[in-house]
C-alpha cells in the first residue's frame, strides 16, 4: 500500500509560479511511476504529467511545468511557471507499479491539493 500526500498548492496570480510535492510512504517509491492529475471545477480529471524511466506532460502544460522526483526524500515534485486562470484545479499525485504514459492509470492516489490562479 502507498500513501501520498500532496502539498504546495495556493492561489497565484496568472504568469505566477507554485511548486507541488507528492510525498510517499513506500520505501520502494522511486519503482514507481508517479504522475499529476487535476481536475476542474465540472470537468473531467486530466492528465498533466508522469515520470518514470521517463517523462510525459500534456500538450496544455509544456515547456511551462516540470516533474522531477528526490528519491532520497521520497518525493515527486511538479514545478509549475507561467500559470494560467484555466490551470486553477484540484491537482492529485497518483502512483502504480506500471508506466502508463498519458492513460493516468493509476492504483494510488493522494487526497489532492488546490491550485487557483488568478486573472
């Protein structure tokens, strides 16, 4: 069983920058494929970005978002730049044991942390 527990999120303004933290309980994390998910007010959840033996982002949040991992703290951080109003979202770090690139298929989630950017 992972735990994860996200933390970093707040309200920005747009052109602003935050930095997420995905904190897990298993020793085992860095095997694990971690990835961001957020979901908007009356959307759907949507993949923002995965990293294991390599990295994928969506096509919304390229070149401004970065996923990186600190294996020695056990942590999955999502560097976020030039945020956008349409970026504001409850964002989820989730985990599975498989790589499953753009699917966000994932067996672990975290309670999720919320991100607001302002215009």
């Amino acid at each position: 069983q992972v735990q994860l527990v996200e933390s970093g999120g707040g309200l920005v303004q747009a052109g602003g920058s935050l930095r997420l933290s995905c904190a897990a309980s298993q020793r085992t994390f860095s095997r694990y494929a971690v990835g961001w998910v957020r979901q908007a007010p009356g959307k759907e959840r949507e993949f923002v970005a995965v990293i294991s033996s390599r990295t994928a982002y969506a096509d919304s949040v390229k070149g401004r978002f970065t996923i990186s991992r600190d294996n020695a703290k056990n942590t999955v951080n999502l560097q976020m730049n030039s945020l956008k109003p349409e970026d504001t979202a409850i964002y989820y770090c989730a985990a599975d044991q498989y790589y499953s690139g753009t699917q966000a298929e994932y067996n672990y989630w975290g309670q999720g942390t919320q991100v607001t950017v302002s215009s």
